[in-house]
C-alpha cells in the first residue's frame, strides 16, 4: 500500500536527488579506462569513487580512504604483476570486479576459487558500460533478501557463498516449513532458491505454499535439483516457480538467472509506482486513491474506527500560472506535494493528487475534530512554504475542506462532500480549513 511514509521516498525518484550509491575503489593503471569508469559511476550514478594506478597506491587508500563497498580490479600492476592486489582485496572482504585484458579458462577457474563476484574481459567494445552494471548490480543487492532451501548442509552453504558474493542478504532453512516461517519473519525476500528433495516436504509443494502468500510480481522462485528427471523443471514451473536449474550448474548461468529474477521484480516495481503515481510530484495518483480507499474506509468502519477526508486546492492557481507560467506552476505543486507528505510522513493517512491543483487526505483513525486540527496544521505548513523563483520568493496558500466519514456510501460521495466544503472555504476568503461542523 501506498501511504505517507512511502511518499517521500518515490518524491526522491521524481525529484532524481543525488543519493549516494557507495563507495567503488577503481584499481586500473590505464588512466584513460580508470577515469572513463569513474567519471560514469560519479556522474550517472552518484558513487563516491577512488581511483589507484598501482600496488603502492592501493594500500595507501586502504589506509586512508576505506571501508569500500565495492572494488574493480586490473589483475597486472605496478608492483603486483601477479594479481597480488586481488587477494588482498578478497582477504578485506571487499566484492571484487576483475577487469582484466588476458582471459582464459584457467584463469577463470582461479578467479571463481577465489570468490570475485564478477569479471570482464577489456577487449570488448562495451566493457565499460558491463562494468559499471556489475558494480551498480552489487550496491542494490545489498538490499535484495534471498532465501536458500536444501536439507543437505553442504550444497546448501555452496549456494549460500555464491549469494554472498554477490552481496545479497542471504536466510537458509533446512526444511520447508522453516521457508515459510522466515518469509513471513522477512517480508524483504525477493527470491527463493529451493531443492526439490526436503524431509517435510518436497520443492513443488513449497513452493504452491508460497504462492498462496506471495505473487510472482512480489517474489520470484527458483527450484533446483541434482536428479537426472527431465520432468522436473516442468513440474516446478507448473507449481508456480518462476526458473530452473539443474546440479551441477555453471556459475555463471546461475547467477545471471538470480539476476534476471531480481531485475524483474525492480521492473515490476517501476511500473507499479508509474502506475500509481503521479509524475509530477511522485504522490499517489487518483488511480490509486480511489483503488485502495474504499478499502481503508471499509475496514475502518467495520471496526468503529473515526475516519474522514479532505479535499484540499491551491488558491488562485489558475492566475499564478497565467502570470509566471506553467514551468513555475509546476515548480509549485511539487514543493507543495512535498510539503504535504512531510507533514503526514508516519502518519498511516493517505495523501494523493488528484489532478490540476488538487490534492486529497484520507485521515484514517481521526474524528472530525481531530482531522480539523491536522488540516489546520497543514494549511499553515504551506502558508510558511516559500518557493524559489529566479528574482523573489513565492508564497502560496490552500484552501481545505472536510467531510467526516461516518456511514457507508460511495467513495465518490465521501469526496464530493469534501469538495463542497472546499468550495464554501473559498467561497469565505481562501486561505482557510471549512468543515461540516460550521455548517450549523
């Protein structure tokens, strides 16, 4: 659900605000290919990166310039021609990046025993540009839970120091009931990675289990076995999971189907968010409003609980546009969405545009006494608000009116009342909070 305490946090979005990423050390003597990196990771992604060109350099920023999220890593130095900089980088603890320019399945198994979580080869065209998504990859699966099912210890811990590499949060249950008992401990897991065979119960009714509670656009599933069965992974993905993949696997394979998984649900996420809110100011949108409402109100009402709804509009709008222009006028409605958000941010209320200059609150657990000092609280907020203009200050102010939510009717009749009291508040001078309680 979409309420206050998230509205800030897709304003952020909106607003493209540069946070921070993570701290990336760039460990590359080719200056040209070091600065081509940094420049990417600083100014399109807002990391904090250090650049060495050498074994020298390198221990001097572990000195000075640590604790470091994530490493990229030229096996071939001055001073460590031998990928001496690398072990050192692993023994840190630091995810490591190999960017090499000789590359071969040698190599490649050395580099896998040694745990890097990804690497390059710099012959190709776009070596860069997959760079830059390795690192960017590993500072959001910080974030990412991932849930590891198999009742046999070793394969188990196998997978669980793959993931780690990777740097996801990484949960392990031995059986299936232990799964679904961290789930609903850990509602941040994004992916389930489980075996087929389990003394409880076996991988497809887990993972039925799990689809009772959890769609596939909130939680994906990945089965995995080491049985010669053909059948098996059609019967996994008929049970609901989303991939499979048969031991013994190549890692490579592996991870880049986590990742695909992962990347599916942060595209799924984007596209909820675009579908709820509002591009403008990052709020919810009336889409979303009039979608979960209902349902607030309804289960508010079934339990006794106070609730009510105002209606609240910019004063003068229309002519603030028509004299500053709409670039202005946009200007602001997001200072005045921010505002608002800001001022029901941990509230459990719901906030929304609606369009134009109009925004609405949906107080959940308020009686009209209560929802008339809120709105009074908010109306100041924006009196004291000051836009920034190239020459002056802009002040704006709102006119509110609500309606208490006391039986059961149409959403869309909670709103008009709220809309016909926000009319008599302009009516009386704008600039004011006007509720049913001064109808008498």
């Amino acid at each position: 659900m979409y309420f206050t305490e998230q509205v800030l946090a897709r304003q952020r979005a909106v607003g493209a605000q540069h946070v921070e990423q993570g701290r990336v050390l760039i460990i590359e003597d080719s200056r040209s290919l070091s600065s081509l990196m940094r420049h990417r990771l600083e100014k399109d992604f807002f990391c904090q990166v250090t650049q060495c060109a050498s074994a020298d350099t390198f221990r001097e920023a572990m000195r000075n310039d640590g604790p470091f999220d994530v490493a990229v890593v030229d096996l071939n130095l001055p001073g460590a021609p031998d990928g001496e900089v690398l072990d050192s980088v692993v023994a840190a603890g630091i995810p490591a990046i190999v960017f090499t320019a000789d590359f071969n399945r040698d190599l490649r198994e050395r580099l896998l025993q040694k745990g890097v979580a990804d690497y390059h080869v710099k012959n190709n065209e776009g070596a860069i540009d997959l760079v830059v998504s390795s690192v960017l990859r590993l500072l959001r699966n910080r974030d990412v839970g991932v849930l590891v099912v198999d009742d046999v210890a070793s394969a188990r811990t196998m997978l669980a120091d793959l993931l780690g590499a990777q740097k996801f949060q990484v949960y392990e249950a031995s059986t299936g009931k232990g799964a679904l008992e961290i789930l609903a401990r850990q509602p941040h897991i994004e992916l389930v990675i489980t075996d087929y065979h389990m003394p409880d119960m076996d991988g497809y009714e887990l993972t039925r289990r799990i689809r009772r509670e959890h769609n596939g656009d909130r939680l994906r599933i990945i089965g995995i076995s080491s049985s010669a069965d053909r059948l098996l992974s059609a019967s996994f993905l008929k049970a609901g999971a989303n991939d499979f993949v048969y031991r013994p696997y190549v890692v490579e394979e592996l991870q880049c189907r986590i990742q695909l998984n992962i990347e599916t649900l942060a595209q799924l996420r984007q596209l909820r968010v675009a579908a709820f809110s509002d591009y403008l100011t990052g709020l919810p949108n009336r889409r979303h409003f009039f979608d979960e409402g209902p349902a607030q109100v309804a289960g508010r009402l079934e339990r006794g609980d106070a609730c009510c709804i105002a209606m609240l509009d910019i004063d003068h709008f229309k002519k603030l546009n028509d004299t500053h222009g709409h670039e202005i006028g946009d200007r602001v409605l997001q200072a005045v969405g921010t505002k608002l958000a800001r001022g029901l941010e941990g509230s459990g209320h719901m906030l929304a545009r609606l369009g134009g200059e109009e925004f609405s609150v949906l107080m959940l657990g308020l009686d009209i006494g209560e929802g008339a000092k809120l709105c009074e609280r908010l109306r100041g907020d924006i009196e004291n608000l000051r836009v920034a203009l190239d020459d002056q200050d802009l002040s704006v102010t709102i006119s509110v009116g609500l309606a208490e939510i006391a039986g059961r009717e149409s959403f869309s009749n909670y709103l008009a009342a709220a809309d016909q009291l926000l009319y008599l508040a302009k009516s009386y001078g704008r600039n004011r909070v006007y509720s049913e309680t001064m109808l008498s």
